[in-house]
C-alpha cells in the first residue's frame, strides 16, 4: 500500500467546543476588527460583536426554550450578514444547528425539519410563507419560528428580539459547554443535507472535531496569507 502524505507538516488537532476554537483568536485580532461586512447595506459585525452575539443568541435559546445539548435548531434563509451567529449559538450549548437550502418548497423543508428532529426555525421574510406550511405539515408551532431582520412580520418576530439587552454582563451569559476529546469527535454540531440527486436527502453529520480540524486545515493551507489583510467574498450559500 502507498501512503500519500502531504508537504505541510502534520497539525496540531483542537480538542475543544467548535465556538470555543473560533475565539481562540490565535492572530491577536481585536474586537472592534470587522469580521463580517454585508455588501448591500454596509453593515458590518465586529469580531467582538460576533463573540457576545453568539453567546446572547446560545443564552436566549436556553432561556427560552430551555434548548440543550442534542436540541436542534433550523436556519432556512438566504445568506444573512448573522447567519454565522444564528448556527453558533446552538453549539455554543452542545446543540445541533441545521441549514436548509433556501430553494426548497413546503414539502422538502418539512421533510428536514421532520427528520433532523429541528424544534426551532429562523428564517428570512420572504421565505415565511413556505416556512409556516413546511412547518405545520410537522407539528412545529409557529411560535418558535423567528425571522432574520429586525421587523414583525405577519405577528413573526426577529429572532433578535430574544437576545437579552447589549448591556447584559458577561457573567450573565452561558459559557460554552466544555467537552473533552471523545465527545469533540462524537457530538453533532451541524447537519447539513445532500443535493438528494438519487432519492431523498440525506442528513450529514459533522461533529465539533469536523469543525475545528477542516479550520485548522484550511489556515495550513492558506498559511501565505496574512492576518487582517484579505477579504473573502461570500457568494456561494451559507446553508451549503
């Protein structure tokens, strides 16, 4: 047998809760550095503002809905400039976020919440009407789906209005679940679904371990670039 290896050097492998990798902030960049820009309105997310927001997001789902470990949370939107905060959230608690491909209809949209066992949805308002149909044809009541944006839409609220006050101390916010090094490679982050081009889709499943080494991978990869220096375009779906 040939082994293939690659010209990196092997890496070091993070053991740790996904969203704790992701602020372990290993470049030094500080919080008033924008991470996130939306082309369209200019509005940017801070690196700083992404820590808290996710973990006002993690503390408003355990405080209202008591979400858990295992719990699962839907995203079925178009990309959103907090679609990252949103999918966080849940694994700051050891949750499950699941991503929906904004193209789906009724059927298809129930057929993932049904089957990645999703109990809360977030979507975007022009795909509210699909949302409430899928969402009906599964039981899931329609309190518990929330919309990207800041309005009321149809009676729907941002899921922004959930979020305790910007001023909430620190200590007032969950802390990440910690997790040793076998629940890193057996607990569910995120599942996604496949393009179902040979019957129905299926849930895929990456653990917080998938997470923090294809992280890892990546920065080894693109170790040329500097810190700070590059933007990346974001065109392709986030849900994907």
């Amino acid at each position: 047998m040939t082994i293939y290896r690659s010209h990196l050097p092997d890496q070091p492998v993070p053991y740790m809760n996904a969203y704790s990798f992701a602020i372990s902030n290993p470049n030094n960049t500080p919080d008033n550095y924008p991470i996130l820009i939306d082309g369209v309105t200019k509005q940017s997310l801070t690196f700083g503002q992404w820590k808290r927001d996710v973990r006002r997001w993690a503390t408003a789902l355990q405080t209202h809905f008591a979400f858990k470990r295992g719990d699962v949370l839907a995203l079925f939107s178009f990309n959103q400039i907090d679609y990252s905060v949103t999918m966080f959230g849940p694994l700051v608690l050891a949750g499950v976020t699941t991503t929906v491909n904004s193209a789906y209809n009724a059927d298809e949209l129930a057929y993932q919440l049904k089957d990645s066992g999703a109990t809360i949805m977030i979507t975007h308002p022009e795909l509210l009407a699909i949302a409430r149909a899928g969402a009906k044809k599964v039981g899931l009541p329609e309190e518990r789906i929330f919309l990207y944006g800041d309005q009321t839409v149809d009676g729907f609220r941002p899921y922004s209005s959930l979020l305790p006050p910007t001023s909430t101390p620190e200590s007032q916010l969950v802390e990440p679940v910690k997790l040793n090094a076998q629940e890193v490679k057996e607990t569910t982050a995120l599942i996604c679904y496949s393009s179902g081009t040979t019957g129905r889709s299926k849930g895929v499943e990456l653990s917080h371990l998938n997470f923090t080494v294809n992280a890892v991978q990546v920065v080894a990869f693109d170790g040329d670039l500097h810190a700070h220096d590059n933007v990346a375009l974001s065109v392709l779906p986030m849900y994907h």
